[in-house]
C-alpha cells in the first residue's frame, strides 16, 4: 500500500471498506499474490455488501403501487411535535443586526 501503488490502494481501501476490516490487514493477507486473487475476491466482498441493496430494489421493483406513489407524493417526512416546529420558525425570523435600521 502506498503512493507508489495508487490503484491496488484504491482496491485494498474498497475491500476494506465492503469487509470492514483494516486495509493494511488484506494487505498482508495478500502479500505475494497477485492482483488477479484479490480482484477476484473484491468481487466476491462487493456482492455480499450489495445483497441487502439488492434485495430491497427487487421489493420496491415488485410494488409497483407504493413505488408510483413515492413518485408521485414523494417520501413521508417523519411527524414533528410543535414545540419543534415552533422553533424551527423562530430560527428563521430575521433579526435585527445592532446598529441597522
């Protein structure tokens, strides 16, 4: 790892990122093989990592109702209590600057 490696930096940071294990620690795992391994098991980390993402596209994809109806309305904001949005509205009132009329 290093500056002088820039992309097998880039992959073993993406691996260690998808894997959540230190980058210097795969380094070391695969010290003295080649880039064709450890591309070949980025692969394999990447579509684990995507599986949750995936599945969640395949869900929304099967629910064409609720999915055209986000389109259409957009995302539910979460309720506010009115003590919150009363705040809201006084962090928004213009105030007057000392010494400005």
């Amino acid at each position: 790892m290093g500056a002088d490696k820039p992309a097998l930096t880039n992959l073993l940071t993406i691996y260690g990122l998808l894997a959540g294990e230190p980058a210097e620690a795969i380094a070391e795992r695969y010290a003295g093989k080649g880039y064709a391994e450890l591309k070949q098991d980025l692969a394999e980390v990447a579509v684990q990592a995507l599986a949750p993402f995936q599945a969640r596209m395949r869900e929304l994809s099967a629910d064409k109702t609720y999915t055209l109806e986000v389109l259409k309305e957009g995302p539910r904001a979460p309720k506010r209590s009115r003590a919150h949005d009363e705040q809201g509205a006084r962090a928004h009132r213009p105030r007057a600057a000392p010494g400005l009329t």
